[in-house]
C-alpha cells in the first residue's frame, strides 16, 4: 500500500461520511466516483473493496450513535446506568444540541415498526439487488427518480402547521415511512431523501423527519454491514489495515461534521435543493457514462 492508495481511501470516507445520511445518496456516490474514478477494486480486490465499503459505513453509523447519543440511552432504557450532564441552555431556553433533548413520546417500538418493511423485503431481495442493482446506470436512474419524489414532498406536503419534534411521530407514521425506506433499496434512491421525503408527506416537519430517519438507520445499517462483515471476515488482513483505518477515520470525522450541520439546515432549505443537486449530478454522469 502506498500514499496514493491510502489517499483513496480518506476519499471515499470523505464521499461517505459527507453523504451518508443527506438525502443525495452514499451508495450512489460511492458507486460512480470509485467506478468512475477512484477504481479501488484496483488496489483491493473486488471483495474486500465492498469490505471497505461496509467499514467505512460503520464510521458513519457510529457518528448518528454520538450525535443522538441520549436519544438511544432513553429508548433503551438507559437512564439510570449513564450519568448525564444537563445540556446548556440558549437563551431561549432551548438546548444547543437538539438531538440530545430528552425525548417524551418516541418509544423503542415505534423504530421496530419503521424498521419492519425494509428488513423484511432486503433479507428476501439481497442477492438480488447486490448482483443486478450496483452499476452507475441504475445510480443515475435512482438519483432522478428520487429527486422527483423530494420536490413531489416539498410540493405537496400537507397544508398548516406540522409536527416539529420525533416525539409526536405515530405508528401509522413509522410504519409508511418504513415502507418509503424499501423504494431506497434501489442504489442512488437514497435512505435518508425517500424517509425523510415520506415523512413530510405524512404531515411531519423536515426535521423531525430527518430526526427519525438517522435514528431508524442505526439498527438497519449496523445490522446489514455486520451481516455482510461475517461474510468477508477473511478478508480482513494486515496488509490492508493502513488502508481500513484511513476510511474509517475519515468517513466518522465527516458523517459527524455533516449530521450536524445537516440537521441545523433541513428545516430551512426543505428538500429542492437537494433535489436539484441530484439532477445536476445524474445528467452529468450520464453525459460521462453514454
């Protein structure tokens, strides 16, 4: 392994902390910037490459699990065994980190209920879907379509005022906003656009939406990315530790970065922004590929 190997790597942890969880979708980034571009399977090896991939997405869940870090003590059933500070307070009496608020209605249950559609349809599909999906053109086809379903949310979101905290979430929410997760298991759909797009439809805020999206997707990715470790164990090697370690860092210095400031920005951007990068992104790939 040498420094240009290495330098890969920290790029692709960038790629994915930066775009795990914005709805512009990691998997699509990743999979036309290292095919395009960074080509690491030149360096590792097809399998370990999507070893690496499944690392580095780990970085990224481990950084929602520090920013929401009281959020999944409480649904836990934590309290007791882990001595909290009180966060500070502005002066508006709001906390500086909203994500560690302690929560009042949102209950362990209601992330099982959201989590069900998706777990269910990716255990029948999975084979499916890592051998005919992974390609830029499908990427390119996800990345529109879910663009067109962000701009429909902000479009057509229900009239009046919406709910503004996670709190108030019902199961019926949880449970359609579960089944707007399943349409992300197309590559370049992207979890956190389809989730959160789906939550504002349902008459949610962006944030609260948001919110729920970056905590469902802590079971449901470090779930999958074990499964897929147990598959590869034996592709994990000294030699391309160094290169491991320098995605891994990357990938959770930015995922944490990017989660925070992301969740400060959505309910003041809403979704078309995003939308619209993608689009632009898509028909650029598209000129590149074709």
């Amino acid at each position: 392994m040498d420094f240009v190997d290495i330098l890969k790597a920290v790029l692709l942890g960038i790629v994915e902390g930066l775009t795990e969880f914005a709805p512009v979708s990691s998997t699509g980034h990743m999979i036309l910037i290292d095919d395009m571009w960074l080509r690491s399977e030149e360096v590792l090896t097809k399998y370990v490459a999507n070893t690496f991939k499944v690392v580095i997405q780990l970085a990224s869940v481990m950084a929602v699990v520090i920013v929401f870090r009281q959020r999944f003590i409480d649904l836990l059933g934590l309290k007791r065994l882990v001595r909290s500070k009180p966060q500070p307070l502005r002066t508006n009496g709001t906390s500086l980190n909203p994500a560690d608020k302690p929560q009042g209605h949102l209950k362990l249950t209601h992330v099982i209920v959201g989590l069900l559609p998706a777990t269910v349809l990716g255990l029948i599909f999975e084979d499916y879907i890592d051998e005919y999906l992974f390609s830029a053109q499908t990427v390119i086809i996800g990345l529109a379509a879910g663009a067109l379903l962000m701009i429909a949310a902000d479009r057509f979101a229900p009239k009046g005022p919406s709910q503004q905290s996670v709190d108030h979430i019902t199961y019926r929410q949880a449970l359609l906003i579960g089944l707007f997760q399943c349409i992300a298991m197309w590559p370049g759909f992207s979890r956190s656009g389809s989730t959160i797009s789906g939550g504002v439809l349902l008459g949610m805020s962006h944030r609260a939406a948001a919110d729920f999206t970056f905590i469902m997707a802590v079971p449901i990715m470090f779930g999958a990315s074990l499964l897929s470790l147990m598959k590869n164990w034996q592709y994990f090697t000294l030699d391309y530790l160094p290169f491991f370690a320098a995605g891994f860092i990357s990938a959770f210095i930015f995922a944490l970065l990017s989660i925070r400031f992301f969740l400060k920005l959505i309910n003041r951007i809403k979704l078309v922004p995003f939308a619209i990068y993608r689009l632009v992104l898509a028909a650029v790939a598209a000129i590149i590929i074709f």
